[in-house]
C-alpha cells in the first residue's frame, strides 16, 4: 500500500481523547480480494479501558498496571478482572478482536443501510480514484 490520508476522531468529549486513523491507498489486489466490510489492518497498543480518566488517568495507568512496587497496581488489575502474574503487554493491540467489532458493526442496524451501501459502492471507487 502506498499513500495515506489521515483522519482524527474525537472520543469521550469529557476527556478529550483523540484517535488518528489512517486510511491507506490499495493495491490493486486488494481492491478485487475486498471483502465487503472495512478492516483494520495495523493498531499500535492497547486502547485505554473506559473511565480510566483520560490522558493523565492513563498515563498513571501505564505507569502502575505492570510494576508490582506502584501503590495502585492491585487495584486496577482486579478494576480489570486481571490476575497478578499475567503481563499486560501495553504495546500489543489485537488485530482479530477489533476486526470482528468492525464486521458486527457494519452488519449492524446501526451502520444505516444507506450509509453502508455508499461504503460499498464507494470503497472501491475511493481506492481506484487514486491510482
């Protein structure tokens, strides 16, 4: 995949989180093995869990969930149903998981019948207008 155009999304407006996504230029194989749905193909680190805080709340998060010395480290591995021994492994993001909330999304009722029929016809022709 060569070029990219990026895009930011606004999440939690009380904790002002932004995400960037990058949308990447096709091949043209990939174009014909499209599969219909939109897929993540790359994640740099875990997400941060829900009312963690926002940034400062993670931050001190990070710093705690995996040293056993940090006075807050009991408390949010059980807050996360983890046990004491399992790293938590901040930079690995799980690929599979978040495909499969895209897919279910997408043939959701939510994802309007509209607005996934735009995507569908025009996911492909996204992807060629830049070639």
């Amino acid at each position: 995949m060569l070029g990219r155009k990026n895009l930011w999304y606004r999440y939690d407006l009380g904790d002002d989180w932004w995400h960037k996504i990058s949308l990447l230029k096709a091949t043209q194989q990939e174009v014909q093995n499209f599969k219909g749905f939109p897929i993540c193909l790359d994640a740099v680190g875990k997400g941060p869990p829900e009312n963690v805080g926002g940034p400062w709340g993670y931050q001190d998060f990070c710093d705690a969930i995996d040293d056993k010395k940090h006075p807050k480290y009991r408390s949010y591995r059980q807050w996360l149903g983890l046990d004491m021994k399992t790293p938590y492994e901040l930079e690995n993001a799980a690929i599979d998981p978040i495909n499969q909330l895209v897919k279910a999304y997408f043939h959701s009722r939510e994802w309007s019948r509209g607005t996934r029929q735009s995507f569908e016809e025009g996911w492909v022709e996204f992807f060629e207008s830049r070639e």
